[in-house]
C-alpha cells in the first residue's frame, strides 16, 4: 500500500460518519419540537452557500458568476428565514411561568 | 487563509450544526441550540468570504443582503398555519441553489479549485449532486402549491392526488433515461453540456411527475422526503467540490428527513413506497356516497359545553380542520374556562396529525399552551379508559377505530384510541369522509354526539357558554 488517499474516499468517510452522528442526533429529538427541527434543517442544508460564494466570486463576471449570484440570494433566503422563523416558533415553547389558574391538575 | 486553517474552520462549524440538532432534544436547550446553528452558519460564511476576498465580493454583499432581507420578512410575517408551506419553499430554494451551483462548476471548475475540465469521478458526483437538487426543486414546488391550496386554479396543485394511466412507467422511463444522459456526462471527455443539461432538465420535470400523485394527508411524509433530498443534494455538491462542512451538513439534514419519513410512515402503518406512489385518496366521495343510512346522534355547542363543564377529564384531539380554522387560540381560552371549572385538560397528538410532523404542536405553542398538557400518541393512549369526554376538533383517520379491523385499508394503522372514553364530542364541518375516503365508526356511537360547524365558530360558541 502506498500512495496518498484519494480525496473522495477521505469524502466518503466523512459522509459515513456524519450519516451515523445525524442517525442518533435526530432519534433523541422530542416530537413536538418536529416542526422546528424541519425548518431548522432547511437554515443548516442553506450552508450550501459557501459553493454559492465561491460561484459567484470570479472577478470576470460571465453567466456562470451570475448564476452564481443568484445562488447566494437564494441560500440567504433560507439561511436567514429558516433561522429566524426556528427561533420565533422555539419562542413559543419556552415554558410559562406556572400561574396558579393555569396550573391544571 | 491556507487550506489547512479554511477546513478547520469549517471542522469548527459542522460541530455547531450538530449541536444545533442536538439541542432539539428538549424546549429548554433548543433555543441555544438554534444559536449553535446560527454560529456555525456565520463562520462557515465569514471563512468562504475571506477565501474569496479578492473576488466580487461585493456582489455576493448585495446578493446576501437582498436574500436575507426577504428570508427574515417571511420569517416575521408568517403565519403558524401556514409553516408546512413555508418549509417546502425553502426546500425548494435549496434545491435550486444546488442546480445552479453545479452549472457554475461545469462552467467554470477553476472558481471552486478545481481541474479545469472536471474530472471525471467529480462529474459523477456532481450529476448526483445536481439531479437530486433538481427534484427537489420541482417537487418542492409542487408540495407548495399544495399545502398553499393553490389547486382551485391550477390542477397541478390539487391536493387530490393526481394520477393517469401508465403513470409509474413513465416515471421508471424518465428516470432510466435521466441516468443515461448522467453515465454519458460522467464518460464525456470536456464540458459536456448537452447531457448535463438534459439530465438536469429530465430531473426538474421528474421533481414534478412524483409529487402530483401523492395527496394531502400523506404531505408529512412528502415534506420529510424532500427535507431528506435537499440535505442529499448538499451533500452531492459537497462532494464534488470536497467540502467537508457541506458533507456533514447534507448529511445531517439528510438523515434528519429520512427518519422523519419513516416515523411519518410508521404513524400511518404505509410503507414508504406505497406512499410515494401515490393515489391513496382517488375513491374519495365514491366511498361515501353508498352504503346505509346510519344515523348520528348531532349536538349543539351549548350541549358540548354543559357536558364538558360537568367533566372531570377532558382529552383535546387537534386535527389538520383546527389548523384550516386557525382555532388555536380559541381553543386555548376554551381548555383555560374549562380549568377554572376544575376540569383537567390535557391534549393528545398524533404524530401525522396536520400537515407536516409537528404541526399540531407548534399551533398549540403559539396559543401558549403549556406544553405539559400536551401528550404524544404513546403516552396518553392508556389514558382515554378513564377520561369522561374526548373534544375530537377536526381529525378523523387518527381516531378511526376502523384501523382495528381485519381488511380495512388503515389497518393497523396506530390510532388515539379516543372510542375508550366516556363521552366523545366530534366537531367536523360535515359528515364528509376524512383524507383515506373511509368512513369513521366513531361518529356513529351511542356514546358519541356530533358538533358540525367550522372548528374556530364552534369553539367560540363553546367558550360563550362556559360563561
């Protein structure tokens, strides 16, 4: 054996790994936070921005760079609105402080 | 910045974003864990700018800017109800984003430090990347219109499921040929646009011919399938660009969907095949419409009311019809009359109530019920034997005792087992058949008293009684 790792397989095993870490993240997620953990995945998988960035940055501006462009509005859509609106619903499940009438049986 | 330093920045985000989902453990983590997120997605955004430092960075300001400033008006200005809608369009932005990301890199390989032509096993992965970005564009959108209900003017749209003759063939040809044109970009020696933008265009209409089949009670399970497919994407494009943060994250978000999928699935004892393909809902109104008069016992709000009021226990089973009537509120004042009467009140939710996974329950946070009232499915269904009256507000196959019956198409689908109870009060707006076109037993109890009437009216006139 000699030689140095193909950049993919490197790829692959970061992929393998991060499938098992995802798995059991997720299986220890409350249901009734579901909702929040969907819109919450939509802001992380929007970290596709960074191709986006790179897209975009040639200083020779040709259709590629503008699609580009259009890629980092797209991803800031959701990167901004996925965040903001996880955080606007995780608002709402902040427990109330108990008053006596609400306080149920 | 070396390359070194830029992949232990990203190292250092990719960790955030898996505390982001860790802290969804709890209510009372998650809201650092969503500043977790908000971390990781600064750094892995200020590390690729300063790579990039030289470049139009001022374009990619004004891009981010235009882009962050409707995100965070969407975010402010939309409704709870309408979340299912709004999850899908952002799906659809990242499947959009992917696509267009990989024609910048057929384009130009070198902007993203790569061989200038692609090789050949970035190719390949870039055809995933792509195909899979494509579909969830075009079936996000779809799942859009909807959950929108734009179906009344567009039949593309209609939350009935759409379906033709030969339709699966098609699709099976469609996909075939997708791939063929994906092997020849892989083989292909240079840019090789023409397949590239075939398979890409086959993928966008393929997006488009899988989602219309499937019908509206079975959107949770869509809308999981697509949260999945644009985690895959990201991670298709991460691949061919050798990003590892874009890896890890299209993973996570990936797996994240595809275990929503399955619990969705399961809470409806469908396969997940069964479900993609569609058609479920086609006999609706057919199934209805025959068989015998069976006669229901139908009551007033005034009626529910007094029953409720001279109960000890009351169970509150939400439905996809309190989300249409946005009763959250109403039946937030309702349940606090009820517990200054004395009446415990708790919620019971099952999990493919609504429209998408966890839809019930974020509507009864933003009516700020206390979320110890509110139960999931396993954890209150021994309850039921002992509570005097079940208020059902706009469900019906979760609590379809049909689902016990040997050859009924939900059997074995887990119900909230709502029968067991003293009393049932059913509101719905009218005898109509839930989502499956079957006909629900419960209504016809001796123990079970209709209230028709839009859920929010209904539970207003209640609430006016209780006075």
């Amino acid at each position: 054996m000699s030689g140095t790792v193909d950049p993919t397989i490197i790829n692959l095993v970061v992929f393998v790994l991060a499938v098992f870490v995802g798995y059991h993240v997720i299986w220890n997620v409350t249901p009734a936070l579901h909702t929040p953990l969907m819109s919450v995945t939509n802001a992380i998988s929007s970290v596709i921005i960074v191709g986006a960035i790179l897209a975009a940055a040639p200083t020779e501006t040709d259709f590629g760079s503008i699609l580009g462009v259009i890629a980092v509005a797209l991803a800031s859509i959701n990167v901004a609105g996925g965040f903001l609106v996880t955080q606007r619903m995780l608002e709402m499940f902040k427990r109330k402080q108990p008053k006596d009438k609400e306080s149920g049986k | 910045m070396s390359a070194n330093q830029l992949t232990l920045w990203y190292l250092i985000a990719s960790v955030c974003f898996i505390l982001a989902l860790k802290g969804l453990s709890s209510p009372t983590t998650a809201r650092r864990g969503n500043l977790f997120g908000v971390i990781g997605m600064s750094i892995a955004v200020l590390t690729t700018l300063a790579v990039v430092a030289r470049g139009r960075v001022d374009l990619i300001l004004i891009a981010m800017l235009v882009g962050g400033s409707v995100g965070a008006i969407v975010a402010r200005r939309v409704q709870m109800t309408q979340m299912p809608e709004l999850v899908a369009a952002m799906h659809s932005m990242v499947g959009m984003a992917a696509v267009l990301i990989a024609i910048a890199v057929v384009n130009n390989p070198a902007a993203f430090g790569e061989h200038d032509p692609l090789p050949a096993g970035n190719r390949l992965e870039l055809f995933i990347g792509t195909f899979v970005g494509a579909i969830t564009f075009s079936g996000s959108v779809i799942a859009f219109g909807k959950l929108a209900g734009l179906g009344k003017k567009f039949r593309l749209f209609s939350s009935a499921p759409v379906v033709f003759k030969g339709q699966h063939l098609l699709n099976l040809a469609l996909a075939l040929v997708m791939i063929g044109f994906g092997v020849a970009f892989f083989l292909a020696p240079d840019k090789a646009w023409t397949p590239f933008l075939v398979m890409t265009a086959i993928a966008f209409v393929l997006g488009v011919l899988i989602i219309i089949p499937i019908g509206g009670a079975d959107m949770p399970v869509v809308i999981s399938m697509l949260n999945s497919y644009s985690g895959w994407a990201a991670a298709g494009i991460g691949f061919s660009l050798n990003n590892s943060m874009l890896i890890v994250a299209g993973s996570l978000v990936g797996s994240s969907g595809a275990i929503l999928s399955y619990i969705m699935c399961k809470a409806m004892n469908r396969s997940f095949f069964s479900v993609i393909l569609g058609g479920f809902g086609a006999a609706e109104g057919s199934a209805v419409a025959g068989g015998e008069q069976k006669t229901v016992r139908s009551g007033s709000a005034d009626d529910a009311a007094f029953l409720m009021a001279n109960a000890e226990s009351v169970i509150i089973v939400p439905g996809y019809g309190l989300a249409v009537a946005r009763a959250q509120h109403a039946v937030k004042e309702m349940a606090n009359k009820l517990i200054e009467k004395g009446v415990s009140v708790r919620y019971a939710i099952h999990p493919v109530a609504g429209r998408m996974p966890g839809h019930m329950n974020v509507l009864l946070a933003e009516a700020e019920v206390p979320y110890d009232q509110v139960f999931e499915m396993d954890d209150i269904n021994n309850e039921f034997g002992n509570t005097d009256v079940v208020l059902v507000l706009g469900a019906n196959d979760v609590v379809n005792p049909l689902a016990h019956e040997k050859g009924s198409p939900i059997y074995g689908m887990p119900i909230l087992e709502v029968a067991k109870a003293r009393t049932v009060l059913v509101n719905k707006r009218s005898m109509a058949a839930g989502y499956a076109g079957l006909d629900n037993p419960l209504f016809y109890m001796d123990k079970t008293m209709m209230v028709f009437g839009d859920a929010k009216k209904v539970v207003e006139d209640i609430v006016k009684a209780l006075d």
